[in-house]
C-alpha cells in the first residue's frame, strides 16, 4: 500500500508554487531593472592606481585603498541610476577612516559585443567628509546616464571627481 499526499498538503503546495511563479513573473516585469545590488567593495591596495599593472577595464582605482560599511543601488536598462554609500571612506595612510572628497561621482561600466568597454561616468554628487564615524563617506544619489544599445556585465563604481574608483559592486 502507498502513501498519499493528503489534499491539503498538495493544495498548499500548489498555492506555494502558484505564489513563487507569481512573484517571479511580477520580479522580470518590473522597472526594466537591469541590475540591484546590496553590497560594494572598497578599491584594494592591489588595484590603486600605483600598484595597479592593469586598470579594472580601463578605469584607474584610487591612489590608495578604500574600504566601504555599505552601498547598494540599482540601474535600469533606460540609465536610471540610484546609488547610496555610507562609510566610503580611506583604509590606509594618515587619514585612514575618512574621507576627503567632497563630491563622488558613479559610473557605468559596459562590455560592448565587441569587447571593448564603454564607461559612462555622471556628473558629481555630494559626499560627507570626515571620519566615518561621525558620517563620512556617505553619499545617496539619482541620476540618468545614456547606456550603449547593448551592456554586457554592467559594473557600477563610486569615483573621484576625476573618475579613479573608490568602490564597485561586488562583496
């Protein structure tokens, strides 16, 4: 003789799948939402501009390393860009734990079908200086970039004024 399933637990599985289905329906056809991300990492020693032997596709990290408490954001397929960083801040030198950048700036990072890199970089935002601790380094923004027709692994990166970056996506 076989065990069944009582009706109530096939009845409860179905409305299980039927809600997962539902939601991941509801998931793809939201905003055109290319990317969401909920963490960043700070540029490495090993990536800063001096050290660094090959500029993460193309764009220099900072002169020296950074580290981040949190950042997260999404990007749309239109370019709508939404980013918000807290504690972005020096993780080496003199004023290590604080940041001195007034202004930050985001920028996209396409491969193109043909493996070149397109970077699209926003104008700057503000940013708090100061000790992490007493709130520097954060910074929350929303802006709109022009995106080639195609973007293949989109990273998005927080930079300096004049586009050497401070922290990516990633973890």
């Amino acid at each position: 003789m076989r065990n069944r399933p009582s009706p109530v637990l096939v009845a409860i599985g179905a409305i299980a799948l039927l809600l997962i289905a539902t939601s991941a329906v509801a998931i793809a056809r939201g905003p055109d939402q290319v990317m969401q991300w909920k963490t960043m990492v700070g540029v490495p020693a090993g990536l800063t501009g001096a050290q660094s032997q090959a500029p993460l596709r193309g764009i220099n990290g900072g002169g020296i390393a950074w580290t981040i408490d949190r950042g997260h954001g999404s990007l749309s397929k239109q370019g709508h860009l939404e980013v918000d960083v807290e504690g972005l801040v020096l993780a080496a030198g003199a004023n290590a734990g604080s940041n001195p950048s007034a202004t930050f700036r985001g920028l996209v990072s396409c491969v193109n079908p043909d493996g070149t890199f397109t970077n699209v970089l926003t104008d700057p935002f503000p940013a708090t200086t100061g000790p992490a601790s007493a709130g520097g380094g954060n910074s929350e923004f929303e802006t709109d970039v022009t995106l080639p027709s195609t973007c293949i692994a989109p990273i998005v990166f927080v930079t300096s004024a004049t586009g050497s970056w401070f922290a990516s996506t990633g973890f």
